[in-house]
C-alpha cells in the first residue's frame, strides 16, 4: 500500500465525511472534530472535487448521503477500525486484545445456545470489551458498526464474508398431549387438518416445503395461535395448543426430555439453509474479530451445540 494516501489534507477531508456521516450534520460533526463547520463543509467539497463525485446531498434543514457517500464512509469505518486495532497491537506487543467487540446474534437461538457459552469468550481474552446485540433483525454490519454476526438460514448479502458453522434444520414438534388427541399426520397434506402455530416474523414464509425422498408435498401453516415470536409459539405446543414448525435448536431440549415429539420425521424441509458467521470483509478483519471466529469454530466444531442432546429417534 502506497503511503502517498497519508497526507495531511485527505485525512482531514475523510475525517470529515466520517463525523458527518456518523454525526448527521456539519454542526455536530464540527463539534466532534473541533473545527469550524465551514471548515468542515470546506473539507468535503475538496473531497468531492478530488473524487470527482457528489458525496452529500445538503438541504437547509439537513444534509444526506448520496449512495456514492454511503459506501465511502462504510469503508472509512471499517478502516478506522482497523487502524485502531494495530495501534494496540502496537502498544500492547501484540500480545492482548483490546477495544470493543460489537455481536448481533439472533434473539431466541443467541439467548438458548450462546449465551451461557460467551462467558468463557470473555475470559480467554479479558481485556476486551463485548457487546451484544439479540435480534431477529438482519442488521447492517458495516453501516451499524458491528464486527461479526450469527446468522441463520439463507444468506442473502453476497457482500458479506461468511462462514458455515453448522446445518439449519426445520423440524415439526408437539406434545404427546396433542397427539394423542389429534393424532399423528401421515404426510405434509394431512397438515390442513391439524392447528399449526404461524409464525409471523421477518423470515416467516407463507408456503413450506417438504420431500421424502420420493415426492415433495407443501403446506400453509394456518392455526389458532400466531406469533412474530417464536419461543411464545414454542410455549403453545408445549401445551398441547397445536404443531409448532421451527429450528431444530428451539426444541432440541424438549424433544430431549419428550415434552415434545418429533412430527414427520421422514420429510425433510427444503428451507433451512446454515448458520453462520458472517462479517463485512476478510480483508479489514480486525485481531479481535479474527479470535472469535476462531472461538465460535471451535464451539460448533464437533457440531452444532444442540445435537448433542437430541434423542436418536429425533434426529
């Protein structure tokens, strides 16, 4: 790398981009970098003149990115981050991790399965700061600042870097209640005369697939009891209230202790896809991004922390 990038005026005018972007406006930005917001605004038009592109869109009542903008700062974020982290390897010898680790990890698979894990995490490396985010939302890493993030089924942003930790099964239970009152359904079909607990969250679909190997049968789960959460769908079957469809890692321990039973066992959902880790970029990976693949590759190396328990007949 050239180190003709480092000269005084074009750090200032990406320094300045940056507070904006991150701050929403020259005068907060002027505040943050302790100039003037002429002075700022002064900086970014130089910018746009050297990248010979408009970066900000500027009303009198608030300036906005322009796509163009967006991107460059989302890169400026990533390489200050990067840069950060080697002065603290620098000042610690490399020999410790420093700053903030940021995690979004899926709200109920983070809650059952990983957190009770992150504590050793944290005392492989305790100088670290960690902060997690639980949400079923799939969030912006780079525009949101995060490092790293657990994500499960199919991966849609191809920006991203990723890496498969484990299998996402989908998988059918209810209580030994249920079905001995309703009975067991033969084949996807017989579903339509079963109650079948909806789930209306951000990755829910209308229509589910199955195959035996032989022939694919779908259905459209339709019941009494819906719910964009998924553990609240979990407490209804556990009840006997109807079938509930979601990862195999939700009712692991139910089917474990037999408060739930697995349902056609011989069909196989065509979703499901993997869970993974997945962070913006390889080639700005940061020391303490780097030691928690390695620790979560670890956790899921003998697989995925739920198979372990599942009963034979459930897996």
């Amino acid at each position: 790398m050239s180190t003709s990038i480092f000269q005084g005026s074009q750090i200032d005018e990406l320094a300045a981009l940056l507070a904006v972007a991150e701050q929403g406006s020259f005068i907060a930005a002027s505040r943050v970098l302790q100039r003037h917001q002429t002075i700022v605004s002064k900086r970014i038009a130089a910018l746009e003149h050297r990248l010979g592109v408009r970066l900000l869109e500027r009303t009198t009542r608030k300036v906005r990115l322009t796509e163009a903008g967006k991107c460059l700062a989302d890169r400026l974020r990533v390489a200050a981050d990067a840069i950060a982290e080697a002065e603290q390897e620098a000042l610690s010898g490399a020999t410790e991790l420093r700053g903030k680790l940021r995690l979004s990890l899926p709200a109920a698979m983070g809650r059952l399965w990983l957190a009770s894990s992150l504590p050793d995490f944290m005392r492989r490396y305790p100088n670290l700061e960690v902060e997690v985010d639980y949400t079923e939302r799939c969030v912006d890493l780079v525009g949101e600042g995060f490092d790293a993030a657990i994500r499960v089924g199919a991966l849609a942003d191809s920006r991203l870097i990723a890496r498969k930790l484990g299998n996402h099964r989908i998988v059918l239970g209810a209580s030994p209640g249920y079905c001995a009152n309703h009975g067991y359904p033969g084949s996807p079909v017989d579903l339509a005369r079963h109650n079948v607990l909806e789930y209306t969250g951000p990755v829910s679909s209308p229509e589910l697939w199955l195959s035996n190997g032989h022939r694919r049968e779908s259905f459209v789960p339709c019941g009494s009891f819906r719910s964009n959460d998924i553990t609240a769908l979990l407490e209804g079957a556990r009840e006997g209230i109807g079938i509930v469809c979601a990862g195999e890692w939700l009712m692991a321990r139910d089917f474990a202790v037999g408060s739930l039973v697995r349902i056609l066992q011989s069909w196989d959902f065509e979703a499901g896809g993997g869970v993974y880790l997945v962070r913006p970029s390889v080639h700005y990976s940061v020391a303490r991004t780097e030691a928690f693949a390695t620790w979560i590759s670890e956790l899921f190396a003998s697989g995925s922390p739920w198979e372990s328990i599942l009963p034979e007949d459930s897996r």
